[in-house]
C-alpha cells in the first residue's frame, strides 16, 4: 500500500530533503504541497493546510516543514481531519504543546513521528552499540556552522521559539540522547544573544548523569571555513569519535564508518513503517533539553547579528 504524503511548508529543507526522499522511497508518494511561498512543479499546490484539506486531493499524512511556532495548530487539524502527522525538528515550540497531539494521536490511532533525522545518519546505530559495552566517561560535543550559509534569510529563526543556535544544536542533543547508555540532564549553560535578537546564536552547555559522566557541548551560529559537527566519548576502550553530523565513526583514528548520509530517505521508511503497523514515534527528550537550557541558562548580550549572506 502506498502511503500519500502531503508537505506543509515548502521551503529550503523541504525542497532539499523531504521531496527528493519521498520520491527516492518506495510505497511512499507525493500528491500535494501547502504553503504560503513555493510549491513543487507538477504537484497540486495550495496556500494553506485548510485549503489543502478542503478542496486538495485525498491524502493519508502530512509532512509538517514549517517554522515551529505555528507547527502545534496546523499538527491538531491534520490530525482532527485523519492524518497521519510527521514533525521536522524541532517538533514544537514548547514542550508542553506536545502533549494533547501525542494523546490526540492514540485517541484517533493516528501515527504521529517526531523526525529527528540526524538519528538516522549511519554511524549512529554503532555508536550507540559500541557504547553499550563501552561505558562512556567523558563526552565533548562541537556543532559550529555558518548561519548565513545553511539558513540564508530565515527571519523565524531568530523569533522567540525559533531556537537560533539550537536549530542545528537540537540535532546534536537527538544523537547524543540516543547513543548514550544513561540519561542525562543540563547543569549549566551560557547562552549568546545577538542584541537585535530574541534566539541565541552560541551556547555552551555542561550536562550530568548524576554519576561519573560529564558532558560539554558547544554550539556556535558564525563559524566559517570548515563546519564542524563532531561528537567525541572517551571511553575504556578509545576514543570514539562521530563526524560530519553522524555519518562517519572512528575509534582511536581507526575508521569503523564512513559512509553518505541518507537521513531523510530513512526517516520515510520509518513513517512508512509506523503507519503500517499503526503506530507512533514520540521523543521529546531533545527538546527538553533545549527547553531547560532557556530556563538554567546564563544570558550574555553580544553583537547584533545582521543576516546578509556571504558572496561565494
């Protein structure tokens, strides 16, 4: 059975990600997109989730792409008309918001799928493998890129909710809570806030499992030359390094996965799944850490930030 999936919000990480996937996945099918600012050559197209579910053709679960703030009211309609929901990251804009679609979802027999997609990058699954025999004693997390570079003139970035920083950042966090073999939970964070900003452009964050290990992550917004997406664990049994946002895995230099990342496509597969078997996929544990850096952090005030996109 083929699952008919329609995108909300027709921007930069729908066009990159989410239509190439959908059409690269088998059993899943694009039939429609809603936004207010693009749409899909060859795909019916219409300016908003109402219109879609009015006049727009049948369809079985939407693919919500668009800012978080507003992502909570248009979730709740899909589901009240039926649909299956999926959730790019972040899932929300708060926490709490989650909860009456998670239990919308199971009222209904819904699917619904919080999308964190760097879960799916192929160096994850051993990683949180190798930890499981290899208790980790010391995690160090850089996540640095260029703003202006990956989210060229993307104003909701920097509006409360938006996340700033913690756009890319969350996806270190959604790899971090699932290759560790213990929880763990934020002690200290500093957060950097342009002056003309509501959202941080840098953070440092220190994280606790209330034992022996200790967790440092720094995120930056401004980094230029090299991106860096790199999570190090010393453990007993070398250093286990993950690179290029998951995709490849070294232990003490030694390469054990170096592999193209293939995310979306896997995420696909996934909803496909949960759909089928009429379930959900439901991990708020990454937000919740975002959510508890705003509440712990120290806020320090620091250059006003201009989005002008570099000449390449």
């Amino acid at each position: 059975m083929t699952l008919r999936v329609a995108i909300v919000g027709v921007g930069k990480i729908a066009r990159d990600q989410h239509v190439p996937s959908i059409m690269a996945v088998d059993g899943v099918t694009l039939v429609a997109t809603a936004s207010w600012s693009g749409s899909i050559e060859g795909i019916p197209a219409f300016a908003s989730l109402e219109a879609m579910l009015e006049a727009g053709p049948s369809f079985d679960a939407v693919a919500l792409c668009t800012p978080p703030q507003g992502r909570h009211r248009q979730a709740a309609m899909a589901l009240a008309a039926g649909k299956h929901v999926m959730l790019e990251k972040p899932p929300g804009a708060t926490v709490a918001e989650m909860e009456p679609l998670i239990a919308t979802a199971a009222a209904k027999g819904l699917t619904l799928f919080t999308a964190w997609h760097s879960r799916f990058a192929p160096a994850v699954e051993p990683a949180r493998a190798f930890l499981a025999e290899h208790a980790p004693k010391r995690v160090t997390i850089a996540w640095k890129e260029d703003v202006r570079v990956w989210h060229p003139g993307q104003a909701w970035l920097w509006k409360p909710g938006g996340l700033g920083v913690f756009d890319p950042g969350i996806n270190a966090l959604s790899i971090l809570t699932r290759i560790l073999p213990r929880p763990v939970f934020l002690t200290e964070a500093e957060l950097c806030f342009p002056s003309n900003r509501a959202s941080p452009i840098a953070a440092e964050l220190s994280f606790s499992d209330g034992a022996a290990l200790e967790v440092r992550a720094s995120f930056d917004f401004l980094q230029t030359g090299r991106q860096t997406w790199d999570i190090e664990v010393e453990t007993s049994a070398g250093l286990l390094s993950l690179s290029g946002g998951g995709a490849a895995m070294r232990v003490d230099g030694a390469v054990r996965i170096d592999e193209a990342a293939a995310e979306y496509p896997a995420l696909y597969r996934r909803f496909a799944t949960l759909v089928a078997t009429s379930s959900s996929d439901v991990d708020l544990t990454p937000l919740t850490h975002v959510a508890d850096a705003f509440m712990l952090g120290r806020r320090v005030v620091v250059d006003a930030f201009e989005d002008q996109t570099p000449t390449v």
